[in-house]
C-alpha cells in the first residue's frame, strides 16, 4: 500500500498539460478508429493512470477509461467514500466504484451503441481481468493495444523534468546521509526514510546488501509525484580499495554522458 503524499498543485504541472496528455490519447483513438480505451492499474503498476490523472491506486486496482471524445472515468473496487479524495487529487470528475470490473464496464457503455474498446497495454493486465471485460460487453470488438500512454511518459515535460531534478536531490541526499558514520543496517534504512517521506515522496523503497569484506550498498527508490527516481551509495571500506575505483569509474561514465 502506497502512504506518502499526493499532490495536484498547478504551480507544478499546470491544467493545460494534464488536458493535453489526455487529448493527445484521444487523438491517437480517433486515428486508430477506438471509440473508448481502457486503461489498467493497481498498487504495483499504476503510473499510465497517474500520468492522465494524478490519481493515486494507493490500495486495490481500477480502470481508467477514456473516451474518444469525452472526459475520462474512473472504474475502482474501492468504497464510495473514497471518492470525494480521489477527485480531490485529481483531474477527475467522475468515479464509478463496484464489486466487479464487468459490471462497472456495462454500466458505462451498456447502453451506448457497440463500437470498439481498446485495452492499452493489454499484455500487462491480469488475464483474469481481460476475460471480464471481453464477457461484459457483448457485441463489442474488443482491441489489444500496445503502450499508448507509455510511449508518451518517456518523453518527459519540461515541468516533468523540473520535479524530476527536485526528487532527484533528495534521494542522493538521502542514500548519501544513509552511508554516513558507523550505522547499522536499521539506522540507514530510518534515514532514508525520514529524509525521503519527509520531502513530499509517495512511496519510496531501500534496498541493503553487504560484501564480504564489509561494504554495503544502500539503494533508495522513490516515487516523486508521478516521477520515479533512483540512487545507491557504498559505505566507506578501507579493506575494499574496489570502490574507489568503482565510483571514479562512475564518475567518467557521467561526465561522458
């Protein structure tokens, strides 16, 4: 479960660039003759959802769909009562929540006439899930789509690139402080956890390995609004001449770059 902060603040990505994520989606749509796209997240893998909405699957799984020429809908599992939230740290207006993704998908296009649905980033979804859907809307062609969304969040906006560098100074200066002094193994995963969640992160995860002749490796993965970022650090070790060599290795390989 996700339990860091979320934040929807235009300073930082402002409503025209969330307007225009969604609507450069709806134009591949319309080029692809989809009539509506089915978007799939949950805990683990939810950053397509993240990146048109800012919502945040803290618990659970949802679809997002996206119509061809119409705001887009959230489908969840989660209660209603989560919903005044949801739509507070998003862009979204309407949430649909119920026991099933079949019957939440009838709901919404049940009444519509039969077009095509697209499932963006089909190979990723639970099969399980697919099969629902596919029963659910009878008489409807139902497309696997490639990354859609994907393809677009790796070509980051200039705001995207702001928040990256921000996020990107705290987890170097967290797994810095991490590998400061004669701390345990606890202590430096603490550090990085003050440091991390006290900045502003939505999630954030270590990772600690120790060599044998007394090294150890503090990795920290943190996710910065919809941004994820990375950096490790090795302790100083005077029996391990290696990780000199290793960093000015590194630092080459940068500068390089």
């Amino acid at each position: 479960m996700k339990r860091g902060l979320v934040v929807l603040d235009p300073a930082e990505v402002p409503e025209s660039e969330w307007r225009g994520r969604v609507e450069a989606l709806q134009q591949a749509l319309t080029a692809g003759g989809i009539d509506i796209a089915l978007v799939y997240g949950d805990v683990y893998a939810s950053d397509d959802i993240a990146y048109l909405t800012n919502l945040c699957i803290y618990w659970n799984e949802g679809v997002l769909a996206v119509p061809a020429a119409a705001d887009p809908v959230f489908l969840t599992k989660l209660s209603p009562r989560v919903q005044p939230w949801m739509k507070r740290i998003s862009t979204v207006t309407r949430i649909e929540s119920g026991k099933s993704f079949g019957a939440l998908a009838t709901k919404l296009l049940g009444e519509l006439p039969a077009g095509t649905v697209g499932l963006v980033d089909a190979a990723l979804w639970p099969a399980s899930v697919v099969e629902e859907i596919r029963a659910a809307l009878p008489g409807w062609q139902v497309r696997e789509l490639d990354g859609l969304v994907r393809e677009r969040r790796v070509v980051a906006s200039t705001n995207e690139l702001a928040l990256l560098r921000q996020g990107a100074e705290v987890v170097a200066g967290a797994a810095d402080e991490a590998v400061r002094g004669e701390l345990s193994t606890f202590e430096r995963v603490s550090v990085v956890e003050r440091l991390v969640r006290g900045a502003g992160f939505l999630d954030v995860q270590v990772n600690t390995a120790a060599t044998s002749d007394g090294v150890e490796c503090v990795q920290v993965t943190g996710q910065f609004r919809t941004g994820w970022l990375h950096a490790s650090r090795l302790t100083a070790a005077p029996d391990a001449p290696w990780t000199t060599a290793l960093r000015e290795a590194l630092d080459a390989a940068v500068s390089a770059a």
